[in-house]
C-alpha cells in the first residue's frame, strides 16, 4: 500500500552499529563538515607602514652628513639633473662628437657655413642645434631642451659640458665661466 500513495520511507542505519566517523551525529545520518579552524592574521594598517617607513628614513639620514636635509637636498638635485640629462637633445651629443673627431684629425675647428653643413653627409645631428664658432680652438653648441636652452662648449678636443641658458663664447679660455674646466 505504500507503493500506491506515492511516498518513500528512508531506513537509516541503527544506533548500535559502528560509523567510521568520531563525530555522533554521522550515526544519524546527517552530513558533516570538518570544523574549520580560524586564523587570526594580523592587520597592520598601510598607513602605520609609510609612517613607519618615513620615521626609519629620518632617523637614517640624521645619522649622515648634513642630515635629513642635506639627503632631501642631494634626491632633488639628482632628480633636477636626471630630468635636465634625459631631455637634453641628442643631436648635440652627435655635433660634439663629430666636431671633436674633426679636432683630433685637423687640430682645429672648421668654420663652415650652414650650406657647407647640410652638403656634408656626416652632419646628422638634426636642426635643433645652432654651431657658434668661436675661434680654431673652441665652439659653443646650443639646443632646446626640458629646462630651455643648454649650451656646450667644446675646447681643444674636449667636451666641458652643459651650461643652462644661452651662453656666447667665453672671454677666457682658462677659466671659461660657466663652464669648468677638467
């Protein structure tokens, strides 16, 4: 009679017999799940972090010469030069180094006219740099870059490096302001 009502009755296993389980209530026939154990991280938050960090960096740089301040300093000039460096054009390093091997194999500078520059097929350093000559022995190169307008004075063969601005050709050789010399 129980076929014709349409039901069907779950026998579950006996008390008495043996589970494989150590939990009592696997016996009666309900699923379990393994107790899950809960870990307790710890949360620092981020912003104890950078003070922490900040506060270790200041008390490193007191210990150094000139302290926090001199390092402040020295990350912003490095910074500054870093900038000036990248945007520097790099026609300008093409120029000194072709007028410098002109200098090793003629032992001077020659003046050329801008129409004498672009007949010649080495001259590849673009037209963002402007050649002052300034004598057989020396030339100044400007170009444009991040921080406006540099100039390069080239003495005898040598490169002296980048002066902010556009500067003429110095007055004095030995001391070739604002240039230094090596």
């Amino acid at each position: 009679m129980a076929a014709e009502r349409g039901y069907f009755v779950r026998i579950a296993p006996t008390l008495g017999t043996p589970t494989t389980s150590a939990d009592p209530r696997a016996s009666i026939g309900g699923a379990t799940t393994p107790r899950r154990r809960h870990r307790h991280r710890l949360h620092v938050p981020v912003g104890f972090v950078v003070l922490l960090a900040l506060g270790g960096w200041l008390a490193w740089a007191q210990t150094r010469e000139g302290g926090a301040r001199a390092q402040i300093q020295h990350a912003i000039d490095n910074a500054r030069g870093a900038v000036e460096n990248a945007t520097t054009d790099p026609g300008m390093k093409r120029a000194a180094t072709y007028f410098n091997e002109q200098y090793a194999r003629d032992g001077r500078y020659v003046q050329w006219t801008e129409a004498q520059q672009r007949a010649d097929p080495n001259v590849d350093w673009g037209v963002g740099v402007a050649v002052n000559f300034c004598n057989p022995q020396a030339l100044v190169l400007h170009s444009l870059a991040g921080s406006g307008t540099v100039s390069r004075l080239l003495l005898r063969g040598h490169d002296l490096g980048d002066a902010v601005g556009k500067h003429a050709c110095p007055v004095d050789y030995a001391n070739p302001v604002p240039w230094n010399v090596p």
